[in-house]
C-alpha cells in the first residue's frame, strides 16, 4: 500500500495459516551455527552457502492438545525447519 504522499507502508498479510513464528538462519562456511540476517556482515553476504528457514505452527483447535491449563487443553505446536544449501556453493 503507497499513502497519499507516496510513502510506501508495508501491510501484513497472512499467506499460510496458523504459522505463529518465522526464522530465517543464514550459514557461513566454517560456521557451526546459522546466524540472523543482522549479523552477517555486507562482506559475508557472498560467502553464504546454506539458508535454514523454522517455522512455528499452532493447531487451529484451541482445544486439541494433551497439555492442559486451568483444566483445559491447549493449542498443540510443532516446529517445521528445512536448510537450503545454495547451488555452487557448497564444497
């Protein structure tokens, strides 16, 4: 959406239900860990090799889990992550 004087303001829009959480990981070589996007510096950005993306998914039933609080069952949550290696990269 671009407002009257021509500014662009980003507006959420939901793609995928029920995804409460998003991570984005970026791998550097002799890394052992994937690092957030602010810090991988303007030189490493080239040297990325591999990209983990986590998301965090709640079921749409309130009441469906096996954890229970005040007497009722909560929302069950499950973890999805998958890592990218990027094409000519990888050694």
């Amino acid at each position: 959406m671009v407002t009257s004087a021509g500014v662009p303001t980003p507006t959420p829009e939901e793609m995928v239900r029920n995804v409460t959480s998003m991570e984005i990981g970026y791998h550097l070589p002799n890394n052992t860990n994937f690092i957030p996007a602010g810090s991988v510096t303007s030189s490493e950005w080239a040297s990325v090799d591999a990209v983990r993306i986590t998301l965090i998914l709640q079921s749409s039933g309130q009441n469906t889990g096996s954890q229970f609080k005040g007497g009722k069952a909560q929302p069950l949550y499950r973890e999805m992550a998958t890592t990218i290696t990027l094409r000519n990269r990888v050694n």
